[in-house]
C-alpha cells in the first residue's frame, strides 16, 4: 500500500520538522483566528476530520484517519517551504500531495463515491473471525479457503495467514483508489486547450501510470507470496509474522542490498514489527474502551461515564501518537529501501 505522510510546526525546531511527534504537540492546543480550537493547521485537513466525527467513524478507523491526516499535514508543512526554497519547480512534490490527499478522501469514503468494503475491515476482525467472511476477490476467497480446511496451519498461523490476505486486500482497494484518479486526470487531460497546460497535466498523468504499474508489480508479488504461503505452509525460519514488515523485507531482499545493509534493515525491521504489534494492541484496547464506554453511558451512572470518558480519549490520543509514529517510520524504512534498491530497479 501506497504510504503517506505527517505533522510539523514551522515554528518548533528541525528536529519536530523531522517527525518527533512529542507530547508537548499533542497538549498543545491549535487555534484558528476565530480562537476556535482545531485538529490541523491546514483548514481543508480540519474540514475532512470534522466530517469523520460527523459520519461517526469506528474508533480505530478515526485514529487511523488522524494519524493520516497529520502525516498528510507534515508533508504539506514540508512542502510549502520546499516552494518557498523553489525546490519543487515541476510540481511533482505537489501532484504527489494531491494524490495522497485523495487516497486519503476515498479511503475513508469522503470522496463521494459508494465504498462497498465493509468499514469495520481492520486487524480487530482477526481474532472474530466468522465462516462467511470474504475477502471480495474470488481468487483470494478460493486461496483463503483451501488453506483454511488445509489443516496445514495452527489457529495462530490461521490468524497471521489472515491478517496477510486482509492486508493483500486493502491494497487492491488502494490500486483500485489510484486507478480511478488516473482516470479521472486522463479524461481532465482531454479538455486541456493551453500547450503549457498540456505537459504539466502529461506530467501528472505520466507519475499517476508509474504509480499503479508499481502497484500492480506489488499487488502480483504479494499473491504470489499468498499462493506459496497457502500450499505450503510458514516455514520455521520466518523472519517477521506482521504483513506490513513482511512486504518491506521482500521489497529488501529484492532491491540487492549488501549483506550487511540487509543485516542492518533486519533489525530495524525487528524494532519497527514490535512498533506495529503494539500499535494493534493499543487498537483493541480503543475498541474494548469503547464498548465499556457505550455499557456504562446505557446505565446513566454520570460519575461512572465521566471516568470511562476521560479513560477511552487518553487512550484514542495515545492509539493516535503510535499510529502516526508506526506510519512515519513505515514511510521511512520505504522511501530507504526505495533509494538504496534505485540503482537496480526501473520502477
């Protein structure tokens, strides 16, 4: 999947520039000129999360957004001095923001289009899983299925083996995310009249096409990985057990790194899988806070909801602070991977 991107205060030092993500942001509260307390300093940011609390988002699919949306607002913060450096002439920066802006919108179902995924589709399911769950891609139900009655696989294995096939099937909603904004951009290109006009929407048009053929590279790599994994079972020496981590170091092992850089990479990956297991953790432990919550708000005891309350919003911040930290360092390990797998891989 596509990754994007984060939070940063002009004013605060370099280092926040870089990404630290510290308790001071999170107590610190934003203010627009009205003195109205907000989320972001980007209005259309506040706009879209403001909709999210509208639409009632589950609590982990709202952290998700959050953490998102201030990735999203970091790059943007980034990029608006990269403009004032002139260091972004052809606008790739930008069409690169405006392309993570609406996979963001369509992730979530705020591009005004139908989503027909289930929007409960996260890692909690994982551990309620039920006989009739499918993943929406006939070759992934027949894959998932087979090795389900298999017996080749523990009720543990099952779990991992699931998370890797809902993972595989988030990112073809994604390709399917970015396949529609190049369709869009190519029927916007048609009406183009003006000749400058017509290169910088080629250009667009042109990053958009390299874009999903990576993805579709991806999205055949990881069946593949599905259909070995589903015949013959997880092998003893398995590196990582979470999808995420898993996809980074194929991705290592395919950009001919040296010995040394992937046994360096080896280890990040070990940190940033314990990262990403305790950001699921703190996610079931939003959902389990919220249905105690929504218990005791049906019994009307007020000192009880009052405690429940402040209990569940400092577990939805911290759920929040760790999604954005697990993302950032996702995005990270990518774009080193990327670079060092550069030199001997036409993307």
């Amino acid at each position: 999947m596509n990754l994007q991107c984060f939070v940063a205060v002009l004013c605060l030092s370099a280092g926040v520039m870089a990404g630290k993500y510290s308790r001071e942001m999170n107590e610190a509260k934003l203010t627009n000129s009205d003195g109205k307390t907000v989320e972001f300093r980007i209005a259309k940011l506040n706009q879209v999360w403001e909709k999210a609390i509208r639409m009632q988002l589950s609590p982990v699919r709202q952290a998700e957004l959050h953490s998102d949306l201030k990735i999203q607002e970091k790059d943007e913060l980034q990029w608006k001095k990269l403009k004032v450096e002139g260091l972004d002439e052809n606008g790739e920066k930008e069409a690169q923001l405006r392309r993570n802006f609406n996979v963001i919108l369509a992730k979530y179902g705020m591009d005004g289009k139908r989503d027909t995924r289930p929007l409960e589709s996260n890692y909690l399911k994982d551990h309620d899983t039920k006989e009739g769950d499918t993943f929406d891609d006939p070759r992934l139900d027949k894959l998932w299925n087979k090795a389900k009655n298999s017996g080749k696989f523990s009720e543990e294995e099952l779990l991992s083996l699931r998370r890797e096939f809902q993972h595989h099937k988030d990112k073809i909603h994604e390709y399917n995310i970015v396949m529609d904004t190049v369709t869009r951009t190519e029927e916007v290109h048609k009406n183009v009249i003006s000749p400058l006009e017509g290169e910088a929407k080629e250009h667009v048009l042109h990053q958009k096409h390299t874009e999903l053929k990576q993805k579709m590279r991806d999205l055949n790599q990881g069946f593949e990985r599905l259909r070995k994994l589903s015949h013959e079972g997880f092998s003893e020496d398995s590196e990582f057990r979470e999808p995420r981590v898993i996809e980074l170091w194929e991705a290592a092992k395919r950009a001919n790194l040296s010995n040394d850089e992937l046994d360096s990479l080896k280890e990040e990956l070990r940190h940033f899988e314990t990262k990403v297991e305790k950001h699921s953790h703190y996610q079931e432990q939003l959902e389990l806070s919220h249905q105690k919550l929504r218990h005791v708000e049906a019994l009307g005891d007020t000192e009880h909801i009052q405690r429940n309350q402040e209990k569940y919003n400092t577990l939805a911040e911290k759920t929040r602070e760790m999604g954005y930290k697990m993302k950032k360092h996702m995005q990270d390990l990518t774009n080193k991977i990327s670079r060092q797998g550069l030199n001997h891989n036409e993307l």
